[in-house]
C-alpha cells in the first residue's frame, strides 16, 4: 500500500489507542491503593532510586538477566508515573480523549 493510509484504518487505529488508554488508567485506578502502598511501602525502607533499585533487584529470581532488569525498572518508572498522574487529576475519559481528536465516543 503506497501513499496516505486509509482514513478508516487510522480512525479505528485512534480509537484502539484511546481504548487502551482508557483500559490502562482503569486498571490503575483498581490497583492504586494496592500498588501504592507496595511502593509507599519500599519508599519507607529508601528514600534514594539507588536504594529503591537495589531492593527491586533483589526481588528479582538469580537467573535473571539484564534485559528482565531494565524491563522491571521501566514497568516500576511507568506505574509511579500513573499513579503521580492519576493522584494529580492528570487523566482523560476516552470520551473526552476522542472528542480531542475529533472523533465521535
């Protein structure tokens, strides 16, 4: 296929994004009170991201490898940024979220 996609496939693709958006920030808003206290919880053994990463390291089995450690830190960074997010009011209904993108909810 050359040239511009078509512009369903980019709606559809849009929405897709906007539902998985929307899926993702309810899942955290499930977990919120969960996952913050386990991470309350670390904060209260460390205060420093050098600290906070030695004990997730060490959370991790022996055969770990370097890509599960990046990966384990990156999925952390992601979660405190949602919960911060969320905890701030920094999060968009789908419907809101399409009607940015001009699309019909």
């Amino acid at each position: 296929m050359h040239g511009r996609p078509d512009h369903h496939f980019e709606d559809a693709l849009i929405a897709a994004t906007a539902l998985i958006h929307h899926l993702t920030v309810a899942a955290l808003r499930l977990t919120r009170k969960t996952t913050r206290g386990k991470l309350d919880r670390m904060a209260s053994k460390s205060d420093t991201v050098k600290a906070k990463a030695r004990e997730l390291i060490e959370q991790l089995p022996d055969t770990v490898t370097w890509d599960d450690v990046a990966y384990e830190i990156a999925v952390r960074r992601s979660v405190e940024r949602g919960l911060d997010d969320i905890d701030a009011g920094r999060t968009y209904t789908s419907e809101a979220l399409l009607k940015s993108l001009g699309l019909s909810a």
